[in-house]
C-alpha cells in the first residue's frame, strides 16, 4: 500500500464510522429510527414497495440473518413492514412496505437528507462531489459491484460475477 493510498482509506474508513454514528444519531433523535431502520424501507420504496428478503440483504449489503431480524423487529414492533409469500414464487419471502412504513419514511426521509447534507454536501463544493462519485464509482466497478446512482438507500447494490 503506498502512502497515498493508507491516507485515502483512512479518509474513507473515517469519514464513514463518523458519518453513519452522526445520521443514525438524528435520525434516532429526530424520527425515532435507526438508520438501518431508515434503510431499509427507503431500499424497499425505492424498489416499489417490495422486495425478496435475499435481493434486500444484498441491495442493503446486509447479512440475510441480520435482514429477517430487521424486517422481524419493523413487522412485529412497528408496523411497518410485513412479510409474504407470492403463489408464483414459493420458495421465497418477500418483505412489504405497509401504509404505516411509508409514512414513518416520509417523516425519516427530510431528516435523513438534512443530516447527509450536515455531514457531508455542504462541505464541499459540487465539482468536488461529483469527481469524489466519480472516483467512488470507478472503486466499486474495478471490484466487480455494481450500483445504481444515487444513495445506498436509493438502490440496489448487487455483487457482480
């Protein structure tokens, strides 16, 4: 690892252990979530409302094991999320954005924008954000992911072959 290199990841590892305590943290205050719980239901609207419980561990870079516990934890103490099963796919479970989800989303979503933009975009001017993307997306495609534009909770990102 060169010396740029070691300066650079630090950077990252730093910037993202302080920007995820700091949008968990008002997001908790301010809307009464986690920004995992956050997360996963922006992943959930932005793909429609519903999704396979194996697409959504990926789409979120979760474990699967840690995904049904979060989508038991939103279904059960919530309401927000429920679990189902589709006639044309049995072996699979599908987790549901429910009417309740959508707005706990809708009162998450301006906080969690407000914070990103706290912690982060305001910072920095917008030529600068956008060769950071740039080079962020170049990152991820040389290690065979794939992403679509936008946050993480905006959409899936599915390791490639």
């Amino acid at each position: 690892m060169t010396n740029a290199q070691e300066q650079a990841w630090g950077a990252v590892y730093r910037f993202t252990a302080m920007a995820n305590t700091r949008l968990d943290a008002a997001l908790r205050t301010e809307s009464g979530m986690s920004l995992a719980e956050h997360e996963l239901l922006a992943t959930l609207d932005a793909h429609g409302g519903t999704a396979r419980m194996g697409e959504l561990a990926k789409a979120m870079v979760f474990s699967k094991s840690g995904t049904t516990r979060l989508v038991a934890k939103l279904e059960e103490h919530n309401g927000w999320v429920v679990r189902t099963l589709r006639p044309t796919d049995r072996r699979a479970t599908w987790a549901e954005l429910t009417p309740r989800g959508h707005q706990a989303l809708a009162t998450s979503r301006p906080v969690y924008q407000a914070a990103v933009a706290a912690v982060f975009g305001d910072h920095l001017p917008d030529t600068d954000l956008v060769r950071m993307a740039g080079g962020l997306e170049h990152v991820i495609g040389a290690n065979g992911w794939s992403a679509d534009p936008g946050t993480c909770s905006d959409s899936f990102a599915t390791p490639g072959p």
